[in-house]
C-alpha cells in the first residue's frame, strides 16, 4: 500500500492497491517500498520501518476501470455463490434442519479465492461498508469508493439474478437468499441492527488489523478474513441472516422484491452494517494510528 516517508513523499507496495488486501508472495519478507516501485529490506531506512510499524495513513492511489470491474465481478461472485447455497441448503419450513456450517465455509472458501484473485486489482473490498470504512482511513478516495459502492451493488443484483435464473424453484422458497431478521430475536428491527453492526464491526476490524496495518500477516488476509466471516455467519445467520454487507443484502432483495419493508432493510442491512465498519475504522484508527504511543502496531494486530 502506499506510504508517506519523511519527506512527504507517496510510497506504493509492489503489487497492490492502497486500502486493500495484499496478495502473498509479491513482496520480499520485511521489505519497506520506495517511491516509483520496487523494496529495500527491513532496517535499510529506518524512518521508513519507524512510519510503517506505525500503522499510519497512507495516501491515495487513484483507481481505474481494472479495479471497477474487478469489484464487480468480485461481489457478483460473491453474491452468486452465497445466495446459490442459501437457495439450496436453507428450507423455509417450520423445524427444518440447516446446516449453519457448510454456509459459513463457503463463505470461507469463497472469500479467500476471490482475495486471492483480485486483490491485485482492487484491494477486494466487495463490500460498501468495507469500503465506506477504507475511505475513512484515507484509503481510498471518496470518487473511487463511491464508484466502488455502485459496481458492488450492481454485482450484488447480476450475483442474484443468475441465481434466480438457475435455480428459480428452489430459490423462491426462500428469496433468492435475501437476508431477514428471525425469530430468535423476535423479527425485531433493534436487536437486527445490533447484530448487523457487531457482525460487520468484527469483520472490518480483522480487515483492518490484517491488510491494512503495514506490520499485518498479509501473506494470511484471504483465509483470515474469509474464516473470520465464516464464524460470523455461523453464529449470526439465524438470527439475521448475515448480511454484514449492504450489496450481498441488496441483491437478492431487489431480485426477489422481498425487502421486509424498505426502510427496516435499510436500518439493519444498510445502515447497521455502515456504522459498524467506521466504528471498527476508529478503533484502529485509535490503536494504530493516532500519536500516543497507545497503539502502535504493537498489539495483536501488529
């Protein structure tokens, strides 16, 4: 990602993008970048390592259409694969068995492939709270994010209509995979928004800790991040369905029509989701970042 060194100068980490996830194997172990490309090892300019192990704001790297199609088609997959498993594993009748696990481990498998595949290309945000709370830590620019937000929500539509279009019975049964607020909280809207906000803070905050911290185990982000949202589907999707992620909700709402009442969906799945990303962001922005010396990379993210 990019860095500032002390003479003000922007800094870019070999083979990714700023505020995104770094794809293993593409920079040598310890190394610190250098304007205009390329590493020197750890220690070779200490003002560099000081800045990095800091964990501090980098500046902006302008994004292209590359990176546009590459969120697109990232959270189309995304969507596809999510709402094609709930469409096959979940039954909407009263004491059917499902199986938590196997949604949550192909989220697993399925967000570590797709980092892997495009973080290269857009720092495999896939997710508008994702990339509200990036923008929030100077990550990426309000222009870039919000063109972000909307090919991710056109990806969460195109995502559900092929599911739609391929398992059209099945899926009627339950949305096309749409997320809802469950019994186990009553249907209530407050304890929805709670759960959406805490799932999506955690998820954000592993981000953060991870890929965005330049002392993060990067070479692990995809199965970090892909695990850590596997065990947060495991244990909210009955009561919430796990959205975590207004484009993976959108999609399926707007494909089956079944918003539960739009301004609800946009309480819990829009705005719940938004709120916990930036909270996580100031939260690291406060451990990591802010002077002080509280949080300098030396914590369990560091």
């Amino acid at each position: 990602m990019p860095e500032t060194g002390p003479g003000g100068e922007k800094e870019t980490s070999a083979g990714r993008p700023a505020g995104g996830i770094e794809a293993p194997g593409t920079r040598p172990a310890g190394a610190i970048d250098v304007p205009g490309g390329g590493a020197v090892p750890a220690g070779a300019r200490p003002a560099l390592a000081s800045e990095a192990a800091r964990g501090g704001i980098d500046e902006m790297e302008d994004r292209g259409p590359a990176a546009y199609l590459a969120e697109f088609l990232g959270t189309f997959a995304l969507v596809f694969f999510i709402t094609a498993t709930v469409s096959l594993y979940v039954r909407d009748s009263p004491g059917a068995f499902i199986d938590f696990s196997v949604i949550g481990l192909v989220h697993v498998f399925l967000l570590f492939f797709l980092i892997q595949i495009f973080a290269v290309a857009s720092g495999a945000h896939f997710n508008p709270a994702v990339t509200a709370a990036l923008a929030a830590l100077k990550q990426i620019s309000v222009a870039d994010g919000a063109i972000y937000v909307v090919t991710q929500l056109a990806g969460g539509v195109a995502g559900a209509l092929l599911t739609k279009a391929l398992l059209s019975d099945e899926g009627e049964l339950v949305n096309y995979g749409a997320t809802a607020v469950q019994d186990p909280i009553g249907g209530d809207i407050l304890p929805g928004m709670v759960v959406e906000a805490l799932g999506t803070f955690f998820l954000v905050l592993v981000i953060a800790g991870v890929a965005v911290n330049p002392r993060g185990a990067k070479e692990w982000a995809g199965l970090t991040v892909g695990a850590t949202l596997g065990l947060l589907v495991m244990v909210f999707a009955p009561l919430t369905g796990a959205g975590f992620n207004p484009a993976r909700s959108f999609g399926p709402a707007l494909v089956s029509g079944e918003f539960g009442g739009v301004a609800d969906f946009l309480l819990v799945y829009v705005l719940a989701p938004v709120v916990g990303a930036i909270l996580a962001a100031l939260l690291y922005r406060e451990l990591y970042i802010d002077e002080g010396g509280e949080g300098t990379g030396e914590g369990a993210f560091g």
